[in-house]
C-alpha cells in the first residue's frame, strides 16, 4: 500500500469498546434485490457478497421495521420472527469478508410505495394529500417506534454488530422532525423539542432492545441529514439542536447524508462554512461522525478524510463500481479503480437487474455515471 493511504486504516475503538479495524464504511446502497417477502433475495446475495472485503463497517440496505412503509421494491425486511434466519444469512455474508455488520432499520412514512403497502394505510407525522398519507394517531405513533426497537431485538438475535437509525433522506424519522412535513399539536409536533421526540423515542426503543440482550457491544448509530430545501424544512440550526441532543445519547456514531461531502451551508448557519465541519465541530469529539459525499477515488477519499470533519469516510457510488476499492487500496492498485459503470462489463458489478436497469438509463443521479458520461472533475 502506498504510505500515504495508511491513515484510512487506522483502527478506531467505538464508545463501547468495539474497534472497528479501519476508517472505511460501505455506505447503505439501495440494491432492489430482496424478495418481495423482505427475505434475502438471490440479487442481493450477489449485490453485498464482495463488497465488504478489507472495509471497516458495512451498512445495509434501508430495512423495513413495519408493514406500510415499504419505500422500494425488493426492500429487505426486519419486521416478523419468520426473517431471522434471513437475516442471519446477511449478518454472516457481510462478517465473512472481515467487516462489521450494520443493519439500517428503516420506515418510508409518507414514500412509502402504494402498491407495497400490504393492505396498510400510508400514515407519517401529519396528512399529505398529494402522497395519499393520513396523520398517523397516537397509539400508531407509539406502535411506529416500538416497531423500531423490535427490527434492533431481530438484528440482535440474527448475529448483526448493530443498527443505524434511518433519520435521513425524507424518510418517517425525518418526516417527524421537520417543520415542513410535521405540524402535528400534539405531543409529536410543534415547537423544535416537541418534533424531536418522536427520533428520540425510536433511539430509546432501539436502546431497549440492547439492554435486554444485554449486548453493551451493540452499534447503535444514527443517521440524518442535514437540511431541507422547503421554507419550514429543517435548516443547520435544526440540525446543530438535534446533534446537541444526539451527542449525549447512548450511541456509538453519527452519519451524515450527503450528496457531495464539500457541501456548503444553505440557512441557520454560517453560508460559507461546509456541513460536515459544522456538524463535526458542534459533536465536539462526544461521538465520531461518518462522513460520505462522491467520493471515488483514493486521493479523493483520503483528501476528504484529511479535513478532519469525520472519522469514518462511507463509500456509495464507488463501491457500487469498485466492489474491492478498499482492497485495491492495500494492494497499491488505484490506477484500477473506476469512476463509472462500463456497459460491457455487465458481470462485474454483480447488480440486481432493476438496478442495472436504471444505472445503464444513465438519469439517476444518485447512482454512479456510465462510461462516456465521466463527471467534469472541476465541478466535483
């Protein structure tokens, strides 16, 4: 390995004693490859069975934790007792390469997919019309973090090192702490406080979970992001309030959502300072942050990591194109990574066919460009 990439393989050991061998994560990756049971499907088998070799943690797929909040078709599943051996099937793939299992627990809320919905009605924090969501009541509320700290006791019991709370991407979690999509006047809505509850009341649940098995040496992290585009949406001072209450939590990380890891404030903050480094500075050392954004490259990963803004670097895209990135990395191969998908490489990148689908459409953007289509790199 080149010496100047040693950094990124410093091992890091978590509040809880767990040391995690290195600062690389594989960032959840939505990969459509379940059954539509929520079972382990034979596409996802083949999506995460290579690429967790030489990385420090890997996450998950976004996994369902209650009917009705399905938000992607071939959404893996943590919801009945009959999934634990599915689930356990996952844990031991993920574990086989030599990285820490994550299983990100997960409810769409008012993205749930209508025809995924079993039967449920589509509820979230308050009514939608234009998603077709209802105000879920009280005992529904209650029943939505129970149903969390349930899909922790199944990880626990199918063999997975901990979870990582879905607060982020406009998700349920989310949904409830924003000022655009919760208006609720009860006790889970309103003032900044009121609204934090509810992703309080999912940590508590999921902490539960934990302390009834006993298992001090679970991970439990928390993912968010960081501001809304809408008037009422959560801005960086939103945020800045919830990390003054998550950095006091019981939590072995955070985990930033970012599209591009050098994004800059937009409201409730200093506008020419990046994201990351205000999060970073407002954790103050309590928890270590993961930090991920459009990272390909070794010289980009390592340059990100080098900011000092997070302690962990996750990897998406770039592992979506370079299962053994990390791999390459140690063995002094970075001439062999990629930044895009070759369309004639159709059995290198081991994706489920949906996914294949819409990366060769070449219109997605969260997903890695094709061949032909390489970002300009002044504009990365």
């Amino acid at each position: 390995m080149n010496p100047k990439f040693q950094p990124l393989f410093q091992p890091y050991t978590l509040n809880n004693g767990i040391e995690i061998k290195n600062r690389l994560v594989v960032a959840p990756m939505t990969h459509f490859g379940s059954n539509p049971d929520g079972t382990l499907g034979d596409a996802e088998r083949t999506f995460i069975a290579n690429r967790a070799g030489n990385m420090g943690m890997f996450i998950t797929a976004a996994t369902l934790v209650q009917d009705g909040g399905k938000a992607f078709h071939g959404q893996p599943e943590a919801i009945h007792e009959s999934q634990i051996e599915s689930l356990k099937a996952t844990a031991k793939i993920i574990q086989a390469q030599g990285a820490k299992a994550i299983l990100q627990i997960h409810h769409g809320g008012k993205q749930a997919v209508d025809e995924l919905l079993n039967g449920k009605d589509k509820i979230s924090a308050r009514a939608d019309e234009a998603t077709g969501t209802r105000e879920a009541t009280d005992a529904e509320v209650r029943s939505l973090t129970a149903a969390f700290g349930h899909a922790a006791d199944l990880a626990i019991q199918a063999g997975f090192d901990g979870v990582e709370i879905h607060g982020a991407n406009n998700y349920l979690v989310q949904q409830f702490y924003s000022g655009h999509s919760n208006r609720r006047t009860d006790e889970w809505g309103g003032s900044r406080e009121k609204r934090m509850r509810f992703p309080l009341a999912v940590i508590e649940s999921v902490l539960a979970a934990k302390t009834k098995h006993g298992r001090d040496d679970f991970i439990v992290g928390y993912r968010f992001s960081p501001e809304e585009p809408e008037e009422a949406g959560i801005t960086m001072e939103d945020t800045l309030a919830l990390i003054d209450v998550l950095k006091n939590q019981p939590l072995q990380y955070l985990h930033i959502s970012l599209w591009d890891f050098y994004k800059k404030a937009r409201r409730g903050a200093d506008t020419h300072a990046y994201r990351i480094q205000l999060v970073h500075e407002r954790i103050g050392g309590k928890l270590p942050l993961i930090g991920v954004g459009n990272l390909y490259t070794p010289s980009e990963i390592l340059e990100a990591f080098d900011t000092g803004w997070a302690e962990f670097i996750a990897l998406g895209k770039t592992v979506m194109v370079n299962p053994d990135i990390a791999t390459r990395i140690i063995n002094s191969d970075e001439d062999g990574i990629q930044r895009t998908v070759d369309p004639e490489q159709t059995d290198h990148y081991g994706f489920p066919d949906f996914l294949w689908n819409a990366t060769m459409s070449g219109t997605q953007a969260w997903l890695p460009p094709l061949k032909g289509q390489e970002p300009n790199l002044l504009d990365l």
